[in-house]
C-alpha cells in the first residue's frame, strides 16, 4: 500500500505523547525478534528529520536490549511504544514509528507488510 507521502499526525494511547512524521508509509515492516513478535506493532522507518516531538519528551522512558543500539521509548503514563529512535547501517539517525499509533491511515494491506527476521539478526 503506497500512498503519496505526506505529513501524519500520532500519539500514544493516552495522549502524552505527540508527534508527527512525514511518510509514504512505502516500507513498512514488521520483526519477529523477542520484543516485535510481543508487541506486535507495524514499524515504518523515517529520516529523524522528517520526524518531530510535539510534546510528550518528560513523559518518556527508555528500554534497550541486546546491542542497546535502539532506544525504545515508552509513554510512562499509558506504556506505548508509539517510535523508537536508532541508526542505519550508515550511520544516519531513524526513527522506527509505530503505524497504529498514526491517526488517519488508510486500509493497511497486509500482504505489502516487509518481513524482518529479527531474531536470527
């Protein structure tokens, strides 16, 4: 499901915690490693810089597992994991971002969903 790119407004559960992210929603994806496989959340890769923090930053915690390499950020108030920040294999900062956490998505096809083998990583 390819859309035109365009400017999403998301939030977690309770609100806390809003953002934005501009997206074709083009690549979204999902992991089957411990963490992905529980939660169970659609992940869609944006440049950092197409992503902002519109309030919620005080209301964040962090987790990180194995390499520690990407910071998962839950709401403290409602524990959703709406985005987490990392890095590609260049180097360059990306933000994971929880589509179902997005107002206004169209219909997901869930045969376009890219496949992630996590755990064998």
């Amino acid at each position: 499901m390819a859309t035109l790119e365009r400017e999403y407004h998301g939030h977690c559960h309770c609100g806390a915690v809003r953002f934005t992210a501009r997206t074709d929603l083009a690549g979204m994806g999902d992991c089957n490693c411990s963490r992905c496989r529980r939660l169970g959340w659609v992940m869609q890769s944006v440049p950092a810089s197409d992503f902002a923090l519109i309030s919620g930053a005080d209301n964040l915690t962090l987790y990180q597992f194995s390499t520690q390499t990407i910071a998962h950020l839950f709401c403290k108030t409602c524990g959703i994991e709406a985005f987490a920040r990392g890095s590609d294999g260049k180097g360059q900062e990306l933000v994971m971002v929880n589509i179902n956490c997005l107002e206004d998505v169209p219909p997901i096809d869930r045969s376009a969903i890219k496949h992630w083998d996590g755990a064998n990583w």
